[in-house]
C-alpha cells in the first residue's frame, strides 16, 4: 500500500492535467470565431485579412456607423417584439401541453404526442413553402404576427417535449393531494407544479429565444418589409455581392449577440439546474 499509493496519486494528477489541457483546447477552438468577431470590429478595414491578430491602432468607430447603415435600433426593436410574443406562446403551448402529456389522460394521447415528435424531423426549408402559402392565405405576409405564429407553431413541438419529461419528474401525489383540495386543473399547474419545474422553463427560454434571435429563413421569406424585418436579415445586407465590410458586419454581429448573453446570464442557474435534471432522469 505504501508503494502504490503515489502512483496512484500521480495517476489520477496526470488524467487531470490532460482532462483541464484537452478542455481548455476545445473551449480555444469554440471561442476563436468569437475573440475574432470582436477582434475585426476593431480594427481598420484595410488591416482585416492582412493586420496583426490584436489591431493596431484599436478604434470603435465601426460600431457607430454599423448602429447607422444597418438602423440598428429599429431592427433591435423588432427583434425584440417578436422574440417576447414569441417565447410567451411557446412557454404557454409547452407547459400546458407538456403537462396534459405528463399527468392527463384523454382519447389518443399516444398518438398524438408520436405526430407531434414527427414534426421535429422536418427541415426548416423544406417547410418554407407550405408556411409561406399557408401565412399568405391568413393575409398576413409581410407582418411580424405572421412570423410570430410561425416561430410558435415551429418551435413548441420540442419545448412541449422538453417540459413534458419535466412534468413527468414531478410526484403525482402532489398533484392528487391539490385535487382533493378542490383546486381545479388550472390551478393546480399555476400554483403547484410549474414552481417545481422551473429549471425546465429556463432551460426552454433559453434554447427558444437563442432560436429565434438567431433565425434567418423565416424572417428574410416572410417577412420583406425592410422596416418590419428583425436583425439578422437587416445585419445579411451588409454582406455585399463583389464586397463586404467586415468590420462593420462584425460590429454588427457583435452588437447582436449581447441580448443573448443578457438572458444567459439571467437564466443561467436554471438552465445548468435543467440540463442537471435532463441527464439524471433521461
């Protein structure tokens, strides 16, 4: 025991050390393209491809003209209405679909959450079509209700999933014993399990309105109005057919992300707590 007690030892250092070098190695390779992002945002536009990696001299003059060209508080604006209206259908499709799935019982259950799952599988593009026919027979092409409902039509199959394996790690005695209490389905959702499930809430607004910021397809096909258009088709129009001003869309890209970091940041105790959950239960 006394001889092998160090090797053990520096055994279980060495797995460390290589686990820490490896993890620090893949988080370099993810943040490059980031550090790169705001690298470029700050430096002249001749020194982009040619300069030093660390910009000399460091100006911020491109995000002003970035926050101009693009009309990036008009933009930020939309983005942000569409993005509230619709996290709030998705929250109120997945938690009370999930929790009809979890602990009710009525005709065809089965079948229905299958079809439900099958929708998951379908490529965005390969529903732009019937979307965008579908949109233009509801006359409402060209809105931000249009792409609102689509993104809420879109994206609560898997957040109704999501909630649904959190509901289903919440006691049934709990909700029986509210029953006997007289409280009524409704309340007993509001008032008894959704404050036991709300790592997942977090974890769905998190995913959902990461997204939704970040959608293309749907915003640039259904939504043609320059005014009415969120960020990302409003940031695509500085990529240029013979040219691009990749300081300027960096600035631009970079001033996008922060909403983003804002709600991570927010939300982030519930989010790790509900990917905690999700991998202890599934």
């Amino acid at each position: 025991e006394a001889y092998t007690h160090p090797v053990r030892r520096s055994h279980i250092s060495f797995s460390r050390i290589f686990a820490f070098i490896t993890l620090a190695f893949i988080a370099l390779l993810t943040v490059y393209p980031f550090i790169w992002m705001v690298l470029t945002s700050l430096r002249e536009r001749n020194t982009v491809f040619r300069g030093p990696f660390i910009p000399n001299p460091i100006i911020f003059t491109n995000y002003p003209q970035a926050w101009v060209q693009t009309q990036f508080g008009d933009h930020l604006m939309n983005s942000l209405l569409i993005a509230v209206f619709s996290l709030a259908g998705i929250l109120f499709l997945s938690t009370t679909a999930g929790y009809a799935f979890a602990k009710l019982n009525f005709p065809f259950k089965n079948v229905i959450y299958v079809m439900l799952l099958s929708t998951m599988a379908m490529p965005a593009a390969s529903l732009i079509i019937p979307l965008y026919l579908q949109v233009k027979s509801l006359s409402l092409l060209n809105s931000q209700a249009g792409l609102i409902l689509v993104y809420i039509g879109s994206m609560s199959p898997f957040s109704i999933f999501l909630m649904r394996s959190f509901f289903e790690g919440v006691p049934n005695e709990l909700i029986e014993a509210a029953r006997m209490d007289g409280s009524s389905e409704w309340a007993t959702l509001v008032r008894v399990v959704l404050p036991l499930v709300k790592p997942g809430i977090g974890t769905v607004v998190i995913l959902q309105f990461l997204s939704i910021w970040n959608e293309f397809l749907y915003a640039i096909v259904l939504v043609q109005s320059a005014a009415l258009q969120p960020l990302q088709p409003a940031i695509f129009n500085l990529v240029g057919k013979y040219g691009t001003n990749w300081t300027l869309l960096a600035a631009s890209l970079t001033m996008a992300i922060l909403p983003i970091v804002i709600v991570y940041v927010n939300m982030q105790k519930q989010f790790v707590a509900g990917l905690t959950q999700g991998a202890l239960r599934w």
